[in-house]
C-alpha cells in the first residue's frame, strides 16, 4: 500500500533530482568569418592650411557607405556563455557631396566581450582602432582650382553587435556603434585635416567556419 509517507519521499526525491541536474546553457563559440555594409556618419569639420592661408569650417557629404571583410574569435572555457572576443577586418568607406569625395581604406582591428544569450542570439561589445590610407579630391570650379589630395587616417569606435544564428553556419549581424575618426591628407603644399565623428549602423552576413566548442584538455 502506498501511504502519504512513501508519496511525500517520492516527490521529495524528485524534487531533488531536478534541483540537483543543471540546465543546459548556450556556450560561447564564434570562429566567425564576417562580410558587412554600413553608414557611416555624413557630417565633417575640416580645417586647411596652404602657406600663409589658413581656413577651417564644417559641412556634410550627401551619402556615405562602408564595407567591412573580416573575422572575429572567441577564447573562452567549456561551458562558458560569455568570454573574450578578437576580430580583424578590412574596412572600405566612400563618401561624397557635391564635388567633394573621401575614400578611405584600412585594417581594423578589435577586442570585445561575447555572451551567448541564447543558442541562436549573441551580443557583443567591442572596441576597434582602425587605420589607414585616404584620399580626398575637389572638382575644379571658376577660380577654384580643383584638389587630389592623400595621406592617412586614425579611427577608433565602440560598436555593440547583434548576432542570429539562422542555421548552423550562417548568422545575420546588426550592430551600431559610435566612431571619432581624423584623416591628415596632403596635395603639394596644401594640408587638409578632415575630422568626423557620430553614430554609424550596419547589417551583414557571418559565416560560422566551426561550431565545435573550447575542448577541456
């Protein structure tokens, strides 16, 4: 005969047993390969010096676009949800408004903090410092005479990241972010400052070469 004892240790002991078994979590694995397209912020401020002329003033280019290729890493332990993130990418933008036109080219590279919200969503939160070669060229106009000028840029950003795993190895990011970027460039003995900074968005496919997690050695 079952008595309420024998029911009580049987719900006691089951009890037990669902405390005592941990839930599955998702775990941190990004051995991402990424190809990206964003907006990059329009408005400037520039300051130009040639000779005994100096001027400076602000303006905005009419539409802007970036392309980013690159990869991103995850070190972390087995079983772990959240962990350090490293990434590289090559960064392509082009600007323009009016006769003016910026391009730009160079190499990003990041350090950020994953956590994998669930099997199929990941945030992450990362820090990039990008640089490279620009270009910026004015159409000659009246008594304007028209400017080809090249040098550098120094970038940096924070950018906060959304991953969704549609299937095993393709996933679709979002990511916003903030960026303060100078380009220093140069057209015989006129020196141009270009300085941008703001809010930038962008949307792009991930290619997940592996899933496999950390190993424990």
């Amino acid at each position: 005969m079952i008595t309420r004892f024998h029911l009580l240790a049987v719900l006691a002991g089951g009890t037990a047993l669902v405390v005592s078994t941990p839930l599955a979590a998702a775990e941190l694995v990004q051995r991402d390969v990424q190809l990206l397209l964003y907006a990059p912020p329009t408005a400037y401020d520039f300051a130009l010096s040639a000779g005994n002329l100096q001027a400076d003033a602000d303006d905005s280019f009419d539409a802007g676009l970036g392309l980013e290729v690159g990869g991103r890493w995850s070190f972390t332990r087995p079983g772990d949800a959240y962990g350090l993130v490293v990434g590289a990418a090559l960064q392509v933008e082009d600007k323009s408004g009016g006769d003016t036109n910026l391009f730009s080219i160079g190499l990003r590279p990041s350090v950020g903090f994953g956590w994998a919200l669930t099997d199929a969503w990941t945030a992450v939160a990362e820090v990039g410092l990008a640089y490279g070669l620009s270009t910026l060229s004015t159409d000659a106009s009246g008594a304007s005479q028209g400017l080809n000028a090249s040098g550098h840029f120094l970038a940096y950003d924070l950018r906060l990241v959304a991953l969704w795993q549609a299937t095993r190895q393709v996933l679709i990011e979002v990511h916003v972010g903030y960026v303060s970027a100078s380009h220093e460039v140069s057209d015989g003995g006129i020196d141009v400052t270009l300085d941008q900074s703001g809010i930038y968005a962008g949307l792009g496919v991930v290619w997940r070469f592996s899933d496999a997690p950390a190993r424990l050695e």
